[in-house]
C-alpha cells in the first residue's frame, strides 16, 4: 500500500477555501459596489478564469502523469474546440443567413 495513502488531503482544502473565496468575491462585486457594468463584468470574468485554472490545477490534476504534459496539451485541445465551436455557432447565427 503507498505510504501517503492516508495523508490529510490540504491541497483539496485549500483549492476548496480559495474556490470560494472567488465565487464570494465575484457575488460581492455584483451586489454591493458601484463600479460600472463593464468592469464588473471585466472582474468577474478574470476571476471565473482564474477559478477555472485553479480547479484544473487543485481538482483536475493537471499536473499529474508521466511527464505532465500530455494533461495540459489536452486541456488546451479542448479549449480550443470549445472556442472554436462557440464562435464559429456565433459567426453562422450572426452572418449565415444572407439574402
């Protein structure tokens, strides 16, 4: 059995802790500042990122494998489909239909 089989797992907490104090901040931005829409907007965004990486990193074990790199080519292969797809659906919803 591996030694480190029952280690307190602090990294999991700690991602869990920093997860909401982003989700906090980002609701306490909305609610409870006057900033204009396009910065609260702009901050929320930043932070939902920076949220996501830090899920992929803490949760999603990015790093982990035999040389680490193959986790973080297909995480960058699936966001690009995804943006692929998302913008080219916006670019035929926007422009496809052309009389």
């Amino acid at each position: 059995m591996e030694k480190n089989a029952h280690r307190f797992p602090i990294n999991h907490v700690l991602g869990f802790l920093t997860s909401l104090f982003l989700t906090f901040a980002a609701v306490f931005l909305a609610f409870e500042t006057s900033l204009p829409v396009k910065t609260i907007i702009w901050v929320i965004g930043s932070l939902a990122v920076i949220q996501a990486c830090l899920q992929l990193y803490m949760f999603m074990h990015m790093n982990e494998g035999e040389d680490g790199k193959a986790n973080v080519i297909n995480i960058a292969y699936a966001f690009f489909i995804a943006i692929v797809t998302v913008v080219g659906s916006i670019w035929v919803m926007s422009f496809g239909h052309m009389m």
